[in-house]
C-alpha cells in the first residue's frame, strides 16, 4: 500500500469529492452509491458511476464505466500514470481492469468487508503474477462514502 504523501491531501480530497458527487447520483437513479474518476496530471480523464440496474449490465461498476470513458477520450484502452479514485474499494473484475488499463495508483475511500479485493478480502493488487503493479491508498474521504451507503442501504431495507 501507498501512503498518502501530505503534498497529496488536498488533491485526493478533491478527487474523491467528485467520485463521492457520482455517487450521489447513482443513489438518485436507484444504483448502489458508487463513483469513479479517472485523472492523469491533474486532469480528468474520464467519470463514472454504478450503472448495472439501469443498463441492465452486470460489468457497469463505477470504475468500469469511469475507465471506458477514459480510454475513449485517450484513444487506448491503457491509462498508464493515470490515478483512478473511487468511492468503494474494488471488486475482483474491477481490480483486474486496472491492472489491464496499466492504472499506475488507486485511491479508494471506504473498504468494501465482502466483496473488496484490495485489501478487505484478499490483496488481489498485491498478487506476485501480475505483469503490472497497481499502488493504492486507501481511506480518503471513507466515512463520506461509508455513510452514503448506509443511509442507502437503509432506505432499501425500510422501503422509504
């Protein structure tokens, strides 16, 4: 893992306010609240969040759709030096679509306790056999996150 460097703060911070502001969009279109941007030399790159219900599309994560939009403005699939900050520590398809976009840092906010290979379940990004290392820091903005999805999850089980 990567520690956050205190140069680094504000930048993280400000990155993850927009995955969190993603987020809050796919909690209004009825989606899990995730979100998902993609930055390279402090530019963004590409934007996304959990679109699976809506585009009926098992594979539209966050990060997913934050990628491909990527890599459309870039014209390749490989986003090497690019940081991806995303509400919600990855999943096992999401972690290995960094590592095939080159991704070179991941910066998550909250752990993800079932399905989170990062850190949570196992350290899939850790891994030795991967041909690629993805760097990532985690823990920027978590309680924003943690709480959006509690509050969401809340309401599904309430019906309100």
């Amino acid at each position: 893992m990567t520690r956050i460097e205190p140069a680094s703060d504000i930048e993280h911070a400000y990155w993850m306010q927009r995955a969190l502001a993603l987020a809050d969009r796919a909690a209004a279109e009825g989606e899990v609240p995730v979100g998902a941007v993609v930055v390279r030399d402090g530019r963004l790159l590409g934007e996304g969040w959990n679109q699976v219900i809506s585009s009926c599309d098992p594979s539209a994560h966050a990060e997913i759709v934050a990628l491909r939009d990527a890599a459309a403005v870039v014209g390749n699939y490989r986003l090497p030096e690019a940081t991806l900050y995303v509400t919600l520590e990855p999943c096992t398809m999401c972690a290995g679509a960094l590592v095939h976009a080159r991704i070179t840092h991941l910066v998550f906010a909250a752990r993800e306790p079932r399905a989170g290979v990062v850190c949570s379940t196992c350290a899939l990004l850790d891994a030795p056999w991967y041909n690629h290392r993805v760097n990532w820091t985690e823990g920027v903005l978590a309680e924003a996150s943690s709480s959006r999805l509690r509050d969401f999850f809340r309401a599904r089980r309430t019906g309100s």
